[in-house]
C-alpha cells in the first residue's frame, strides 16, 4: 500500500512543527511528507532579527532551531527556494517553481495539505516604496538584506515608518548601531495596541533614547537619489532625510494563495479554521501560523495575530491531526511584550476600543505602583491598566508599562482572562512576594483591587 502524500508550504514554524509532529507518529512508509519554502532559512525565530540587527545577538544561524539538514535527517523532504505558485484542490496537486534553477516549474500531488504561508510586511503603495535602500523585517532574508546596506551604507540616518512591536524595536536596534533614528507615526502615540495613555509613557521613553518620534503624520513617499537609491522619506508636510528605510507598519495574513482558490477567509484576511486547524470546509486542507485567523477567547470574535508562539502550537495541533492522532487549538487571549531599551512594553486582552467594538460595557482602571518593594534598591515606577466588564466584573484586559520585571507579569492576566476570572477573584490571588521581586501587593493586585471597586461603584 502506498504512503499518504502530506504537502506544507511553508518551511517555518508552523508548517515544519506540522511535519515534524506527524513525523513522530507516523513513519516514512505510512506517510511521505514533502515542505517547500521559497527563503533560505526553515524553523527560525524571525522575533529575533531586531536583537540580530542591533548586535545583541549573533545570526543567523543563532537564530535557527532546526535547520534543512536536520529536517531531511528526520525523512521531511525540505524543498528550500522552492516557491508554491498555485493551489490545484480539485485534482489535489500544488504548482512550484524553483527560484534559484532558471524557474523551472512542476506539480506535486498530494491527499493531505498544510498551508503555513505566513504573514508579509505591509507596504504601501507609495512613490519610492520599493526603491533599493527600503527594507521590511519579516524574514531572516529581509533581516539580512537590511544588514548587507547598513553595512555599504556611509551615512548614518534611519527613519522607521510605524511605530508598533517591530518600528519600535528596530528602531531601538539602529540607535545601538549608532544611527540617527526617526520614527513616523500616523497614531497620536506609538505603539497603537496599547491605549493611548500607555503609549505617551513609551514616547516618553523613546524620547529619552534619542529617537525622534513624530506622530500623528502619514507618510506620503519615498524620495531616491540619482542612483534610484532611497535618500528621504516625505509627509504631508515634511521631509526626512535617510540612508536607510525600515517598514515597521504591521503585517498581513500572506493568503493569495489561498484566495485564488477560493477558500474562507476572515475580516483581516486570514483563513478560517476549525479547532483542529482544519480550514472550513475542507477535509483535507489545515492552516496554521500569521496566515490564519483565531478565536479571541475574551471577545468571541476571530482575529489575526501574528506571533510565533501561536505558530508553533498551531503546528502541533495540525501535526497531531495529520499524523492520526486528536489535538485542539481553543484560541488566543492577545498576549504580547516587548521593550525599548529597558522599558518593558506587555498587554493581553482587549484595549478599550476592541471592548467598545465588541458591544461590551466595561470599567477602566490605571494604577502606579513599583516593580520591587518601595524600600528595595532599583524599585521603578510601573503602570498597570486594567479593564473590567460592568455587572459582572469579569477581567477583559491588562496593560502594563514599567521597568525591569514589569513586562512578564502580564503572563498573571493572561491566566486569568484564560480561566474567565473575574477582578475581585484576581484580588486573592497567592502571588509570589520578597522585596526584590514585589510590594507586598503586586502591582496587578493592586489594579484589580481597584478594577473591583469601580465594578461596584458602577453597578448594573
């Protein structure tokens, strides 16, 4: 009897921690798996690539869990440079070209498919935008690209259009290289998943840094020199000069594949799945990774959030199902961090304007407290913001800026808003506490002590 025929598409986390978990539970024989990927890298943590930009960290190779040696070791047949151009469901069969062997092209057959495709920066369609010297930051080969100009470059002027998780990171990464950063913003404060009143206290941090943030201004377009190299980036009312262009504008679900042949797609334009990552209405077809949408636990609504962690488990669900075994992936509470220099930067759940858009009646609460106890070395200021449901005090989501310690407490939220607790229930909570690590009320105590007094005071 001959194997099955299990396609990815897609060498990273999601599609090769699919491969590699149907792998495990069914040999060569039983199931014959074949990955492609049209980058030169597999299984690596493209959230690094800012700390490799800046110096923290060596890469790429540091960056890479598991490479394409390893994969085909494990009997993964890890096609690399080997773009899927075409989607073929009725006679079960993708279309491929290979991008470093004069395009030539072929079909694959398959019964089971797994598409992974990812995510791909946003860039809009501006005069300039595509001009050498002008770089997003999604893959390893972007990260590289990046580094290959500011290594030619001879200026040392960056502006880094958006200000979200991978504008304020890069950002933060060129300052370390010793660039004159920019940073343009169309939002009133950096880092639009927050609130904005969270967002001022990064601003003011990235203030402190050197890097000029100007928000509330929309990027027009990019300015090239006689060499059709970027030389400026300009807005409605300026022109900022710069040796190299970072995209920091957020990403997209990468599914055109996916639209051309017609399968579900959600508001954002992510796929549709099931709880076993199976796409709707497909039998044989799962998804996983940036390119799907999930189910916001705290909401109800499906959403896209594209972060590694979600990937890599979406890839264990997929591979367990896949490989004939049972597995689930019951959905997201938005859980994110980060930092600009030693700022750390964390939220979950929802900001108050997803409460809004999801018809919620809610009490918002914003405390300051410290990360260590008051009276111990290096206790810095933290601020916690917190969301609650009105009447039934349920926690809806937590935002919290501060210093060392501050970002991994939102991980104590996230518990909460998974097991549906309410504030007054999070008050009880048996938090660990020493003075180096605390107060003797945590400051996310704090906040939902203070969450519940204003669900009370709000009533019904």
């Amino acid at each position: 009897m001959a194997a099955e025929r299990l396609v990815v598409v897609g060498g990273d986390a999601a599609g090769m921690a699919a491969a590699s978990q149907a792998r495990r539970l069914r040999k060569p024989d039983e199931l014959a798996i074949t990955a492609f990927e049209r980058g030169h890298f597999t299984s690596y943590s493209a959230c690094g690539i800012p700390y490799w930009v800046g110096g923290e960290v060596d890469g790429p190779d540091a960056l890479i869990a598991r490479t394409a040696e390893e994969h085909r070791a494990r009997d993964i047949d890890l096609r690399m440079r080997t773009e899927v151009t075409e989607l073929d469901l009725d006679r079960g069969r993708v279309r491929t070209r290979e991008l470093d062997n004069g395009g030539r092209e072929s079909w694959t057959g398959f019964d089971k498919l797994v598409l992974a495709t990812g995510a791909r920066p946003l860039r809009p369609d501006l005069p300039g935008i595509d001009a050498p010297g002008v770089h997003g930051v999604q893959t390893l080969d972007d990260g590289q690209a990046l580094l290959d100009t500011l290594d030619a470059s001879s200026g040392r002027r960056a502006v880094v259009v958006g200000a979200g998780y991978i504008g304020v990171e890069m950002a933060e990464a060129l300052i370390r290289r010793g660039y004159a950063v920019t940073v343009l913003e169309r939002s009133s404060q950096p880092m639009s998943t927050l609130d904005p009143d969270m967002g001022a206290l990064v601003h003011e941090a990235m203030c402190g840094m050197g890097i000029e943030t100007v928000r509330g201004t929309t990027v027009t377009g990019v300015l090239t020199d006689t060499d059709g190299r970027a030389r400026a980036v300009t807005t409605e009312d300026a022109e900022y000069p710069a040796d190299v262009v970072v995209l920091g504008m957020g990403v997209r679900p990468e599914t055109t594949l996916a639209a051309a042949a017609g399968l579900p797609l959600g508001e954002s334009g992510g796929l549709l799945t099931d709880l076993a990552m199976r796409v709707r209405g497909q039998d044989h077809l799962w998804a996983g990774g940036d390119c799907v949408e999930v189910m916001d636990l705290v909401s109800g609504r499906t959403r896209h959030i594209a972060l590694g962690t979600h990937a890599n488990k979406h890839g264990q669900v997929i591979g367990a199902n896949v490989g004939g075994g049972y597995a689930t992936f019951p959905g997201v509470v938005g859980t994110a961090v980060s930092k600009v220099c030693d700022l750390e930067i964390a939220r979950t759940g929802l900001l108050k304007r997803q409460a809004h858009a999801a018809g919620l009646r809610f009490v918002s609460v914003t405390v300051e407290a410290t990360n260590r106890a008051g009276y111990y070395p290096g206790a810095r200021p933290m601020h916690v913001k917190m969301l609650a449901e009105r009447r039934t005090g349920r926690l809806l989501g937590v935002q919290i800026v501060g210093r060392e310690g501050a970002g991994k407490r939102v991980d104590i939220a996230a518990v909460a808003l998974t097991a549906g607790m309410t504030v007054e229930q999070m008050t009880a909570l048996d938090l660990g506490y020493a003075p180096p690590f605390s107060p003797v009320w945590d400051p996310v105590l704090v906040a939902a002590r203070k969450a519940a007094g204003a669900v009370r005071a709000a009533g019904a």
